[in-house]
C-alpha cells in the first residue's frame, strides 16, 4: 500500500478498488477496502461476548520464600481481576493459582467456588487458600491468579445467607474502581504499598498482607 501510495485510512477509503484489486487480490482489497470505509455486514452486538477468564501474573523483583510476600502478591493480582471482573459486570465461579519456582517448575491449583463473584477480598481468601494447600515454600520467581467459568452479573442468583457487610464491600470496593479510572492507578494505595522493600510495584500489581484481605 505504502508503494501505491496510500498511508492513510482516508486515502484507502477513497482509492479505486480496481487498483486495489490489481496489486492485493480481489478477497484481500475488497476487505480492507470496506473496512475502510466502516463497511461490515457482521451485526452490531449489543456488547462484547463474555471472555473465558481473567487472569493476571507478575514476574518477582526478588525470590519469595515466605507467605507474608506470598499474600501481598496475590492480592495484588487479585485487585487487578476483580476490577476487570467489576468493569465488565461478569462474575466468576472458579480461582486458578499458578506458581513458578526459582528453578522455572510450573503449578497450578485452583478450586470451584461455592457462589459467584467479583469481589477482590473473596478472590484474595480463596488464593489464599489454595497457596496454602499447594505450596512447599520452595522459593517463587513468579505468581498468578486466574479467574474461570465467568457469567453475567445480571444472572446472580441472591442467597439469604450473603454478608450482611457483603453488599457495603462490593460499594467500596467499586468506588475504589471508579476514583483509579478517573485519577490513575496510584490515586488510592494500601498501606503496604508505601513500604520501601515492597514486593510488587503497586503502579504494576497492587498487594497487601496476606492474614487480612479486608484492610
């Protein structure tokens, strides 16, 4: 295209497809050239089919050999799902955790859970959960955590038995989201951040210590 002279959208648009046609191939220039000009005969989607999961991984600074480093690395990924999980308004019922130790061995373990959510504080407990039941503290050089079999929110079913706190978490945790879209990931930062010898870059990943997920 740069050859025939064409380096923008505009000039594609208004190109003759015959000449497109004569140097590309009539399949190639006639899709490009609809594209080009916002020609698709596909329908418009009310909204973007629900993806298969989400998920989020961080490459250590350092090695971790011990659970407290461990907890602020998982809840760092887990702020990062579960806001991806809120800003799509889909929900998930199972949690992967991948590790990978310093000598690149790879685990994974993961776990179905008793009801949906998006909620990073219940990402974070049952990551939690599943590091303790996999993990032989051989020292990590990478961390992950998965959310699978996604749904739409709008298709909860309400327990009787929720939280009664669950509702003014799920409100926090949203009001959270709403202020780093405006302001920037670093506008609102946990405490652990602030440490010097912090494991994860909060700008990156975002943590905090593993015995108290509502801090």
């Amino acid at each position: 295209m740069e050859n025939l002279g064409l380096h923008t959208i505009g000039q594609l648009a208004s190109c003759d497809l015959a000449l497109l046609k004569a140097h590309l191939g009539e399949k190639y220039a006639v899709l490009i050239h609809q594209y080009a000009n916002g020609v698709d005969p596909e329908p418009v989607a009310e909204r973007d089919p629900i993806s298969k999961s989400y998920g989020n991984s961080v490459t250590l600074s350092r090695d971790i050999s011990d659970y407290e480093s461990a907890g602020q690395v998982l809840l760092s990924l887990c702020e990062t799902v579960g806001a991806r999980l809120r800003s799509d308004r889909v929900l998930c019922s199972n949690v992967c955790v991948e590790l990978k130790d310093w000598e690149f061995r790879t685990m994974t373990h993961q776990m179905v859970l008793p009801e949906p959510t998006d909620s990073t504080s219940a990402l974070y407990e049952y990551s939690c959960r599943l590091l303790r039941e996999c993990w032989n503290m051989t020292p990590l050089r990478l961390m992950g955590v998965r959310a699978g079999k996604i749904s739409d929110d709008e298709c909860t079913q309400i327990s009787l038995f929720d939280d009664p706190d669950l509702r003014k978490k799920k409100d926090l945790e949203k009001a959270v989201d709403s202020i780093r879209n405006r302001y920037g990931v670093d506008s609102i930062k946990r405490a652990s951040f602030l440490q010097k010898d912090a494991v994860v870059d909060h700008a990156a990943s975002k943590g905090k210590h593993l015995s108290n997920p509502r801090d």
